[in-house]
C-alpha cells in the first residue's frame, strides 16, 4: 500500500514538473500521456501478435507442406 503511495506522489510530480516545463496544463499533459501509451499498447499487441512465435512456425511449416 505504501508502494502504491509513492508510484502516485511520484506520478503526480512528474506530471507537474512536465506541464510547468512545458508551459501546458497538468490535465493536458496527463491526457496525451494516456494517449500515447495506449497507442503505444496497441501497436505493440498487434506487432506481437504477427510476430508470435507459434503462428510463425505455422506459417513456415504452410510453406513446405
């Protein structure tokens, strides 16, 4: 519980500090943070899905057969 504490003090620091630097609304700042991690979270699942190693292998074994 403590951890979970200092992940969000930690978080809400952060979030602060980049919106003073970059002169931008803390909401703002947190919102495109949100954004691009999970524009970032689906790229990689779809990446990591064509890349699994088991439908590789199915696909060089269709090759061959």
């Amino acid at each position: 519980m403590l951890m979970l504490s200092l992940v969000r003090i930690l978080h809400n620091l952060v979030v602060w500090a980049l919106a003073r630097f970059l002169n931008m609304p803390e909401t703002l700042v947190h919102d495109t943070g949100v954004f691009v991690f999970v524009q970032v979270q689906t790229f990689e699942n779809r990446i990591g899905r064509a890349l699994c190693p088991k439908q590789l292998w199915r696909q060089f074994r269709s090759w061959f057969h």
